[in-house]
C-alpha cells in the first residue's frame, strides 16, 4: 500500500 496512496491522490479528490 505505498504506490496506491499515489493513486488515491488522484481518485479521492475526484469526489470533491
């Protein structure tokens, strides 16, 4: 789980 908190940079604040 280190290459996917990358990743959820770009998915989570997608949500915003």
């Amino acid at each position: 789980r280190q290459y996917i908190e990358h990743l959820e940079c770009f998915t989570a604040p997608k949500k915003e």
